[in-house]
C-alpha cells in the first residue's frame, strides 16, 4: 500500500468492509515483520503463536483475534498509533451480516472467499468467453447451463443455487452499486443456452441493464480474431486501494484467486488491452441486437 492511500484509509476516506479490512491488516502485518528482520516462525515464537497463525494473519485467512494482533505490534515494535489501527482493524474484519452467511455451511470454500469479495468490491471487471456471467444472467438462462456429469445436482439444490444467483444480483441495485464491467466473446451471444426463447430474454437483459450508468458491456467480435488474453475467463474485484484488487480464475478442477503485485499488474495490462480492441458499448449493443434477432428468428 502506498503511503498516500494508507494515509487516505486512515483518515476515513476510504470505506472498506470486513474482508477488505482483514486483507489491510494481512499486508500491513506482513510489512512490519518484513521491516523488523524476523522470519514467521521467529516473530511467531516471539509472539507466543505458531507460524501458521502468523501466516494466516498475513494471507487474510480467517477471523482474527486482536489481542495477538496486539501481541505481534508489540514484537515489531510499532509505535502505539499504528497498533491501535491495527487493532482497530483486527476487531472489525468479521463478516456478521452478509446475505450470504446463514448458507456459509453450504457453500464451496471459493464461493466462501468470493462472495463477501463481490460484495464490499468497489469495481468489477469480467471478461467471459464461455457464458453470460452470473451477474447478468436471467433464471431460466442460469437453469439452461448444463452440469458436467457427475457434478449434477438435486433439483432442490438447483432451485436453492439459482435462488443465490438472483440474490448475488442485487450487488448491482444498491444505493451505491460497484462499476461492474464485462467484455464479452462473441460466441457467448451465439450459444444457444436454453433455446431460442431463452436466448431472446437473456439478450434482451443485456440491452436493458447496458444502460445503467454503473454497467458498460462491451463484446469481443469474432472478427477481431484470437487473444492469449482470452484463453481463461477472469474476474477483478477492485478493492478500496489498488493494492487490495483480487483477480479470480475458475477452471473444471478448481479456483485461483490472485493477489500479488505481478500478477495484478498482468491482468491489468489484459484488462486495458481486451477493453481497447472490443466494441464500443454502442456498437456491442448493436451486435447483441443482432444476434437477438437471430435467435427470435430461429424461435418461429
């Protein structure tokens, strides 16, 4: 974090909420060990904790218990003001009122990490090249995406999962919604999810939300041709700070989320590449519109 924005965090002007604040606490901890000299395992021995616990802390993994907040300031010295932050920090980073927590025993351990990041992101980047993402999607849309086999689900724990996508939703209808963001690839326009009656409505909520003032929806035309960029959907949660941006990665066997320097600078780099050479919203929006009136033709 830059002097500047930890300066401007710690004067107000940067609201964060339990994660953001709990990831804060992880790089400013990490910090002062790195300037103290000491290993994990030593400032960890120091502190009367394990290493993992030390580590832990770091990695924002987990609830945090202040007092060993405490404890470590005092190893690395740091001076009274920055360990009332800190602790400060440490005794808010609980996430207690989340939509999503009287369902956290059901949820997959990435579904865990990324809903309370997509809740408190300032912004929201997405480029998907295999579906319309989950934000964006209507229910019938979301019911049409077909399951691996053997990853098939009851048809109550499909009812329940397209309830939490529609409630996942309303992160974009709040008083204050994030910047949300999607470069789309063609193919997901011309993919026949559901049929063409399914396709028509889902296009049609692609055209009515591109107008909201929080939402730009541009489309990668396969005339474009192919990007190295493209070959993995990717999602970038935008912190308060730069420095807490999160870029998640999902595949068949598993999910990525990505936080170090360099690798927030790569996506960077992809983000800015991808937006300069997809369409123009308006001309997305009239590529959508075409591909809508294609499938209404195919639904006669």
């Amino acid at each position: 974090m830059t002097n500047e924005s930890k300066s401007a965090e710690l004067n107000g002007e940067i609201e964060s909420g339990p994660t953001a604040r709990r990831r804060q606490l992880g790089f400013r901890l990490l910090a002062l060990r790195r300037d103290a000299e000491l290993s994990a395992e030593e400032a960890g021995r120091q502190a009367g904790m394990s290493k993992a616990t030390v580590s832990r802390y770091e990695q924002a993994k987990g609830n945090v218990r202040w007092n060993q907040v405490k404890q470590l300031c005092e190893v690395y010295q740091a001076s009274a003001e920055e360990t009332a932050e800190l602790i400060s920090l440490a005794q808010n980073s609980k996430v207690t009122d989340g939509w999503w927590v009287p369902y956290a025993g059901k949820l997959s351990d990435p579904m865990r990490v990324l809903l309370p990041l997509e809740n408190e992101a300032k912004s929201i980047w997405h480029l998907s090249n295999g579906v319309v993402p989950g934000l964006l999607q209507t229910r019938s849309y979301a019911a049409a995406i077909k399951a691996t086999p053997g990853n098939a689900l009851t048809p109550e724990k499909v009812a329940e999962f397209l309830d939490m996508r529609m409630r996942r939703q309303q992160v974009l209808e709040r008083k204050v919604p994030p910047t949300y963001h999607v470069v789309l690839d063609e193919c997901v326009l011309r993919r026949k999810v559901g049929g063409p009656e399914v396709m028509v409505e889902q296009l049609d909520l692609l055209l009515d939300r591109r107008v909201e003032p929080n939402i730009t929806i541009q489309v990668l035309p396969f005339d474009a041709g192919a990007y190295s960029a493209t070959l993995t959907s990717f999602i970038v949660y935008g912190g308060p700070d730069p420095s807490l941006d999160v870029i998640f990665i999902e595949n068949a066997v598993g999910s990525l989320f990505l936080e170090e320097e360099g690798s927030r600078l790569a996506y960077e780099n992809a983000r800015a590449f991808l937006s300069s050479e997809a369409l123009d919203p308006d001309s997305s929006a009239e590529l959508i519109a075409e591909a809508r009136k294609k499938h209404l033709q195919d639904q006669k």
